[in-house]
C-alpha cells in the first residue's frame, strides 16, 4: 500500500455515502487516514487530487457472510470456480493432478450442481481422470462434496455403510455409494484428508484478502471461525497471525461455529475465545448457528414437505441440525452474554425456527430498548413464509442477503423450483418485501459458494437477473433499488458487524476505507451495473 502524507481530494464522481447518492459536485477529503471533510465546498489545501473521473466513490464493502481463507485455500488448490460443465471440471482435475504428482490427495472445491444430472456427481467419472489416488472435492455451496472410488474406499464407505444422521451418502439403484456426499455424510471422508496447515491457512487468508480487496471488499464477517466444524480447520490462528504481522488490512468480525451436537455446556468454551482471540482488527463476536442445509438436496428445513419429480409430497421436509425446542433457550443464553447469533436458515422452517428464538430473547429482556438489542441476523433466506416478514423488523432481526442468488439458473429452475412447487416457490429470496417491511437488511456473498463481487450481486437484487438471463429475471416484484442494495453492502453490514460508527458511509471523522468504480453508479441504466467495475480501493487512506 501507498499512503499520501498530504491528504487526498476525492472530486470529479458521484458519491455514495451509505444510504443515498450526496448532491453532484460533492468532493471527500481525506487526511491521516479518516474523512475529514464531505461537501461541495471543500477545499483541498495541499491534498493530493483522485479525479474519480464520472465514476463513483462509495464506502469499502463490507460482506456479511463469507469464508475468505476457504475462498483463498481454493484459490491457491484445485480450482473448480472457472469451470461451468462436466467435462470443464474433469479437465481442471486432471491438469492439477498432473501438476501436482506430490501430493497424497486431490482436493478441491467449486464445482456446481447443475453440470450434474439431479445434482449428483459419479465417482466414476472421477477415476476416469485421477484412478490411483483419492479426490475429494466440495461443490460451491459446500453442503456436499464429489468423491473417487479411491476415497471411498479409503473412508470404509460401501453399500453396508449407513447414512449419518445429519447427512446422506448417494447411492445407485443396487445400493452402491455413487461418489456423492451430502451434508454431514462428507466427515466420512474429510476426516481423512491431510492437515491443512498453518501456513497454508495463512497463505489462503492473505490471497483471498487481495483478491477482495481487488474488488472493493474492506471487511467482513467470517461466518465459520473456531474450533469444531470439520469441513473448515479452525483458522483462528491466519487471522491472529496475520493481525500480529501487520498484514490483517480488512476489518473482520468472526463467527464461532456452534456444535450442532452439544447444548449450552460449550457456552463457556465460546466465551472464553471470544475474551481470548481478538486481535487487531480481528473480533470473533459472533456465533454461527446452521440451522438446515439448502434447498437443492432437501436438507434445508421447510414447513411442508418437498416435492418429487411427479409434483406429489414426499415424506421429507428437511433436517434441523439444531433441535428447535432447544433453540430459544441457546438463542437466549447467548444473546444475555452480548453474543450476536448469526443464523444459517434457508428453508421457511428454519427461519420460523430463528425468528422464534430471537423472539423468545427479547422476551428476556423486557423493558430493554432496542437500540441497545444484540444484532441477530438471519443469512440466506431463501424461502420466508409471508406471515414471518413482518417479524424481521419487530423483532429487530437482520436480513443478511445473498442477493446473488436471486434469479433464475439452472439450480434454481432444475433443481429447486420443482420440488417446491408453484406457490412456495414464489416466497424465495424476498427482498423487495422485506426492505418494504422495515427489516435491516445486510449484503454478503457467501464466497466461495458464489462470487464475492459486490457489484454482481447488487446487479441481481436490482435486476434479479444477470444478463445472460435478463429476458427471464426471477420474480421480478421482489427487485430492490440499487440505493437499498448498496446501502446492505456498506452501511447494513457495518451496523451487525458494530463499526457503524467508524466504517460502511461516507461522513467526517469515518475510516476513509472507500471504493472507487469505473461507473455512475447514480445514473447508468440497472442493466449495466454489472459492467462497472472497482478500479481503486482505500483502506483507511491507505491505496490498496
């Protein structure tokens, strides 16, 4: 990075402070690091000039939900992302295999459901490629991973193995596991890949913080840190490191991964690392509840049962990893030691199941004013009962987007929509009614489930297509304005994240941690959008 002693003038663009686009003309005035002055009067004095050049400052992104050191371990491994089919994965396997003849296993990620006939990878098609050695690759959303017959085997798993309660291995007509692990089936196998180490996690935190960075990204909140989730080793020790060496630039707010399998005697455990982990600008504040799986396998938790191929209901609705009964009672615990819950719930049940814990919190605390509640927030949301809208703002509940999710793509219309059926199918991603309701809203990417460019997804909540679908947008009626996205992505994240008085707008004495684009982002057409690009990021007056 590269800091200008003499201050910096932000003038020649339109300005976004964090919830609406400032008067034309208005100029940003930076010096040690902070905003010192917003206006169109400023003068620069001896500050150094960044014409934006008709394009837009804005406040540095901040993503609500993501896991940079999984992303940057991807990044740094056998790459599926930049593949889009079948023969496109199997070709990037088989190059990386080649390249790589050291290593025990192939592991990877990134591979995408719909190149799959139902979803469902083979192992065969795996040994085609990589016979010898055991290939272990999670899809993009890792709520499943894609096996060879060699890691199968070495993982004991055959027609006799028996499903995990939380999870399911895929099988053929005969009852042969077909290289498919969904949910929690995947342990079988991952607790057998070799020890990602220290090194290599720091090296995946530093790689996915420039490449964030790159993309207007100057914080987040990790939604998996801390011991006990086996598809991620613990990464508390990247970011502590990375926060010792003066290389941690992002601020982060972690999210501790509460064990699906015990109750409120590891409260303590979480506490005690909360106390004990925070270094830097690295804050472990959170704890990550995942309350189902996704829609796609039937895992997420729905109120009625999903649908089969023929439209007739079928005996599943989904998992609760996390017993709905208990629920209220851990929500309550945490949230009276000033611990926000940071929820997964995609399924209508699963958010029934998190409004209904936040809500028996605030009953504990009777008398005590909002402004002072702890900020839960519910991340996915792909299907909301409409009688549960309204309760996000009464009970002072984030809606933590995914706002690139939204629209219509092979998972959506292959793999969800038909086992929904027609009217459940119409209560997805719910943004417009939401933001109408007085819900606070947040925006994250879950990367690297999908891309973490905000731009992208804020094009889809604005259009709820990309252009490759735009003919086709995804209930449209459920668009947001580009103002209500933008605003999710800086100023709502930084309100969960507890920084809203320092970072996410654009106000004096505010971190000058600032994005620039190449667009207006207050006048170009919604359909282009996703054609601006960051061609600048700041963190605090730093030039990244």
């Amino acid at each position: 990075m590269g800091k200008i002693s003499n201050g910096i003038l932000f003038t020649g663009g339109s300005v976004f402070d964090g919830t609406g686009f400032l008067e034309q003309g208005t100029h940003v005035l930076v010096r040690d690091g902070k905003i010192s002055a917003v206006g169109t009067d400023v003068e620069p004095g001896t500050a150094d000039i960044v014409d934006l050049d008709g394009g837009t400052l804005l406040p540095g992104f901040i993503d609500a939900h993501a896991h940079p050191v999984s992303g940057g371990l991807q990044l740094l491994g056998c790459d599926l992302e930049k593949g889009s089919d079948s023969a496109a994965y199997l070709d990037i396997v088989a190059r990386y295999a080649a390249a790589n003849p050291g290593l025990e296993w192939v592991i990877g990620g990134g591979w995408g459901l719909p190149a799959f006939p139902g979803g469902i990878p083979t192992r065969q098609a795996l040994d085609s490629v990589v016979p010898g050695r055991p290939v272990f690759l999670y899809n993009r959303d890792h709520h499943g991973a894609w096996a060879n017959s060699k890691a199968l085997e070495l993982a004991g798993i055959d027609r006799r193995t028996p499903d995990p309660a939380d999870g399911r291995i895929e099988r053929d007509a005969a009852g042969e596991p077909v290289g498919m692990l969904q949910e929690g089936a995947m342990k079988l196998v991952s607790r057998l890949l070799p020890e990602i180490t220290g090194e290599d996690k720091y090296r995946g935190l530093l790689a996915a913080q420039d490449y964030l960075l790159s993309l207007g990204v100057t914080g987040w909140q990790d939604a998996i840190v801390g011991p006990g989730y086996a598809s991620i080793d613990d990464t508390t020790d990247a970011y502590l490191r990375a926060a010792s060496a003066g290389t941690l630039t992002a601020d982060v707010v972690g999210a501790q991964w509460w064990q699906r399998d015990r109750g409120l005697e590891q409260l303590e455990g979480l506490l005690h690392y909360r106390q004990h982990n925070a270094a830097g600008r690295f804050r472990p504040t959170s704890v990550k509840m995942m309350l189902d799986g996704i829609v796609e396998n039937h895992t997420a938790a729905m109120l009625a049962p999903y649908l089969d191929h023929d439209g007739c209901a079928t005996g599943n609705s989904g998992l609760d990893f996390i017993d709905p009964g208990e629920l209220p009672r851990y929500v309550t615990a945490l949230d009276q030691a000033g611990v926000q819950v940071h929820f997964h719930a995609l399924g209508d049940r699963a958010v029934r199941n998190a409004l209904n814990a936040v809500e028996a919190a605030r009953a504990a605390r009777p008398g005590s004013a909002r402004e002072n509640w702890i900020r839960h927030h519910l991340a996915h949301l792909q299907v909301v009962h409409p009688d549960d809208i309204p309760r996000f703002a009464a009970l002072g509940a984030t809606a933590n987007l995914q706002m690139l999710w939204a629209m219509n793509e092979p998972q959506m219309t292959e793999l969800t929509i038909p086992f929904l059926g027609a009217t459940r199918a119409t209560w997805q991603y719910p943004f417009a009614e939401l933001a109408a309701s007085g819900a606070h809203l947040a925006g994250g990417s879950d990367w690297p489930v999908s891309s973490p460019d905000p731009l992208l997804a804020i094009h889809v909540a604005v259009n709820r297509a990309l252009p490759e679908t735009a003919g086709d947008p995804f209930l449209p009626r459920q668009a947001i304005t580009r103002r209500t996205a933008l605003a999710a992505y800086t100023s709502g994240t930084a309100r969960i994240n507890g920084v809203a008085a320092s970072a996410g707008s654009i106000k004096a004495d505010y971190d000058a941690s600032l994005a620039v684009t190449d667009a207006d982002l207050a006048t170009i057409p919604d359909a282009e959008i996703c054609e601006a690009s960051v061609t600048q990021t700041w963190v605090r007056g730093e030039l990244a």
